[in-house]
C-alpha cells in the first residue's frame, strides 16, 4: 500500500520541482521512507541515504561556501518529497542543495 501511495504522489512532487533538479526513483524514495522510528531502523535509513547520494558532506560545503561566501555550521542529509537533499545552515541563509546532482533548490535568508 505504502509503494502504491508513493507511485501516486511521484507526480504532484515532480510538477512543483525545481527544473533542474535530479528527483530519486520511486524504489529508490521507498528504500529510504521509514514508518518505523526504532534507531536500528533509522541506522539503516541513514546508510541507505549515503549510498543513494552523489555528492557528499564535503563537497556540498564546498558549494556553500561558493553559493553564499560561508561556512556551513550545520548540514544534514535528509529527503525532501522525491529529493535526496543536504539541508544546511550558515550564519546567514538557509540552503538546500540537491545530493545527487548538487543543485541548490533552495537558498533563503536565515531568521
């Protein structure tokens, strides 16, 4: 049921995307969705998540450094709808950049 329902909002994610951004597949946002909240299950969630992205940590500091000029003091890799993203936090905006392709879909001032 859980896939099914997946398969079925795909596409209201992918009518309000970002035109450049690259989303993940149905199977791949369903390896990663967890219902249950016990820590052994999110482990494996994370793990998951890290093998699914192709930009890691440091190279989308990187690309917060040259979007907004500085360092990131927090970043976390989470989805979003049907993307995989890095959400981080500088002393100024909030930014969130794509982790398979390393778009920035969103960069906002910070309050």
């Amino acid at each position: 049921m859980k896939y099914l329902a997946t398969l079925l909002l795909v596409p209201l994610f992918a009518l309000a995307s970002p035109p450049d951004s690259t989303p993940m597949t149905p199977l791949e946002h369903s390896s990663i969705h967890g219902y249950n909240k016990a820590p052994l299950v999110n482990i494996k969630s994370d793990q998951k998540k890290r093998e699914l992205r192709n930009i890691d940590e440091k190279e989308a500091k990187e690309i917060i450094k040259k979007e907004t000029n500085e360092d990131a003091s927090e970043i976390e890799l989470t989805h979003v709808g049907i993307y995989l993203v890095y959400k981080a936090k500088t002393k100024n905006y909030k930014l969130q950049i794509n982790a398979i392709d390393g778009v920035v879909m969103k960069k906002e001032p910070r309050d």
